[in-house]
C-alpha cells in the first residue's frame, strides 16, 4: 500500500500554482486529461507501470490506433477552472462536485454520450460496476435541471470528519461540530485553510438546533427521506448575505481555540501528536490512521497509535470527485474509454490501493479487496462484528469485521447507510455568494 500523498510533490505544484504536466513528446495523438497529485496508481517503477500509461496499451489493443495520454496535475479546483476558462484545453478532468455543477452550469462541459452508459457493450466497465449508492445518488442531484450522472462518472467519493485520539479525547465530544469552540481542546484542533469546507463547519454550528429537530423529525418517521436531504441541502447550501454574516460570527469564534488552519500537514500533526482532533476528509482520515497504525512499514512498529473517525450527529458533508469531459474534447471516444478503464475492478482497487481512498465502483473484485483490507483487523479472542454494505455493493454484500473497526477505517471509506442519510452535497456559490464569501474568509483568516 502507497501513501495517497506525496507531501513534497503536493506543496511544489501548490507552490507554482500550475498544472505540471507529465508526458513524453511523440507523434501519436494526444489525450490531455487533468487530475490531482498522486491521484492515480502511478506504479512501482518495476512490475507495473502508471495506469494512465497502461491505458495507451489498452486501447491500442481495443482499437488498433495509438495514444498518447498527455497527464497533467492540478494543485486545485481553482487553478483547473482558471486553465479552462482562460482556454486551456483539456479531453478529460477529475473536479470535485462543486466544481462539476459550476463548470456544467457556465456550460463548459458536454454530456456523457448515451452509448457510455450501454451495459450491453463488454468494456462500459462504469455502468456495469458503478455503485448503486453512487449512482442513486447522481440521478438524484440535478445541475440546472440534468442530473449528475448526465455529466459526471464518479471516481472517488467520501465523507468529512474528525479524526481523533480516544485516549485523549472525550468521544461524546466527537459526535458534535461544537469541538471547535471546545475549551478541553484549545490549540489541539485544526480546520480546513479553504473557505467552501470551513464554511460548511460555520452553518453546521449556526444552524445546529434546526439540525437536530430535522433529524428527530426523520428518525420519528415524520420526515422522509427525500424531504429530510432536501432539507438538510438547503440549510447547508446558504449562502444568504445574513445566513453569511452570521456564520463568519460562528468561525471567528472558534479562530482562538484553533490550533490552527491547514490543507496537507494536519495529517503529519496528528500523527505526530501535536494535535488531538483534525478535521478531514474521510481518505486522508484513512491514512492518518493507517500510518499511525504502522500500515504502511515492513514490521510492526513499537508504539502504534490507534486513531478514529467521527461524523457529527447532525449533519456532514458528502464529497465526490468525478471525471467529465470539456466542451472542446477532441476525443470523446478515447476519453470514456479512459474513464472505463480505470473503472475496471481490478483498476479500481489497485487506486484505492495506492492512494487510500474509496472508489466508486463496485462489484467482487473491489468487495473482495476490502474484506481482505479489514481481515488484518480481526485478532483472535476479539470481538466481530456483521457490517451490512448492500446499499453500496448490492442484495448480500455483508462483511465480517472487527467491533473497534466501527469507529476507524471501516467506518471512513464505508459510512452506515443510517450515518449516510445526514451527509449532503456542498453546492457551487454563485458568482455573488463567493465574492461575499472570499470577503468573509480574508477577514477571518488574517489575524
């Protein structure tokens, strides 16, 4: 298993603010394709190469022609939109959802064609191994009246958190967005250095006792489901100008308490114990844990510490990344070609592998992975536990796994589907609601 995240790699392109290309020049044709640092299963230099080097062979080997796949790393959403807008070109990118409804909305992007979605056809690996969860919940999310699902192909997908030490910390507090202006953790606790996550933090607290009615009106049976997401989507995408000045309120005060605000090296301050509570997205949770475990070395380390995730009670944010194909592709048909080859199974786990988080595909393959992933929890003597993941893999998928693992990796990069039913998409801010927001995250952040 490879760490997700190369730290070095990630803070030089942070530094340019850039999109580092990684291709070799030749005369074959050309698929441009954009992701994250370390994104991808980028092979062991000496039994396997870089996946979106194995494509090449692949589709030679499908389609008799040659290509070349001209990758290119992007330190954000942002600089991506900037590239696209400014009339970079690019045949495939990887944005995360936010950035999908804002490129599909500015109609920037094309739809995926029909045929895509042929199961019938041997190679439409997507639609054939696509989550149901996954994709239930892209028919169920409309950009501008057209679903997801009509633009995007799921890649990974996950939760936000905390992660946290239970020996120093009390677990009722972890079930509460309140940990931040708990005075038990000050200077012990890091946020997100970016406005659109840290922002969801500001309504979660604004917004808690309404949060907490919704949620007894949903598990009374009051609510349905439909109407309790719909809820929850619109108290946690508002960014109404007195909604936004009562939540920068909510985020200054917990600046004092904060040990600070960070992107990449909360991750290496949890391990390192300098902080107690980090709040995360659930794949970085996972390595957090991993390598606070010893995951990742040869033998067994002496003093392994054992970490875990926690969604607060009321609500939390459910994050996807997906691939989409711009308006000006030049290769449509090499671009989905692209998305289903990494959307085969065995492709699947080996990202998931190499970067610690959780793909949207399903199937045996990636079923069989993780249970042979949770089986080095399982000690003789030990509690087990039957974990219930139909509503992600399908009718029967239920694994065996150790109780402890209820609150760690298990629980990161598969939620209960009871946890699931309060976590809600972030939508794009419009062009006024992130000028006011921009405005609101300068002023609090400069102190």
């Amino acid at each position: 298993m490879k760490k997700p995240l190369l730290f070095g790699l990630v803070a030089a392109i942070a530094a340019t603010g850039t999109i580092t290309v990684i291709a070799t020049q030749d005369d074959r044709p050309v698929l441009k394709v954009a992701n994250w640092a370390e994104y991808i299963d980028m092979g062991d230099d000496e039994t396997t190469k870089a996946l979106y080097l194995e494509f090449e062979e692949w589709y030679k080997e499908q389609t008799g022609k040659e290509i070349r796949v001209e990758y290119c790393i992007a330190d954000d959403n942002e600089t991506l939109y900037n590239m696209i807008k400014m009339g970079d070109h690019f045949d495939l990118v990887c944005p995360s959802e936010y950035m999908i409804m804002k490129l599909a909305a500015e109609g920037r992007l094309q739809k995926l064609p029909l045929s895509f979605f042929d199961t019938s056809v041997e190679t439409n690996y997507y639609a054939k191994y696509v989550s149901p969860y996954i994709s239930h919940t892209f028919e169920n999310n409309s950009i501008k009246g057209s679903s997801w699902s009509e633009y995007a192909a799921g890649y990974m997908w996950g939760t936000t958190g905390f992660v946290y030490n239970p020996k120093l910390v009390n677990e009722e507090d972890m079930t509460s967005w309140n940990v931040f202006t708990n005075p038990a953790y000050k200077k012990k606790t890091t946020a997100k250095n970016n406005v659109r996550d840290t922002y969801f933090v500001g309504l979660a607290m604004y917004y808690e006792e309404q949060l907490k009615a919704l949620k007894t009106q949903y598990t009374s049976g009051l609510l349905a489901y439909g109407d309790y997401q719909k809820e929850l989507s619109r108290l946690m995408n508002d960014t109404d100008e007195k909604t936004m000045n009562n939540v920068k309120k909510e985020l200054k005060s917990i600046t004092d308490n904060l040990y600070g605000f960070e992107t990449d090296e909360g991750k290496n301050d949890m391990i390192a114990g300098k902080i107690t509570v980090n709040y995360q997205w659930s794949g970085d949770a996972v390595y957090i844990m991993d390598e606070a475990q010893g995951l990742y070395e040869e033998e067994p380390i002496d003093n392994p510490v054992f970490l875990n995730y926690a969604i607060p009670e009321t609500v939390s944010n459910l994050w996807f990344d997906g691939w989409v194909i711009p308006k000006d592709c030049k290769n449509v048909e090499a671009a989905t070609m692209f998305i289903n080859f990494l959307s085969m199974p065995e492709n699947a786990v080996r990202n998931m592998d190499y970067i610690g988080y959780t793909s949207c595909i399903a199937g045996d393959t990636v079923f069989e992975w993780f249970v042979e992933k949770q089986a080095q929890f399982i000690e003789e003597g030990k509690k087990t536990i039957e974990y219930d993941l139909s509503y992600y893999f399908g009718d029967g998928y239920v694994l065996t796994a150790a109780e402890e693992q209820l609150k760690r990796q298990l629980f990161a990069q598969y939620p209960d589907e009871e946890t699931l039913s309060r976590c809600v998409a972030m939508q794009y801010f419009d062009r006024d609601a992130n000028t006011r927001a921009n405005l609101m995250w300068s002023d609090i952040t400069f102190f």
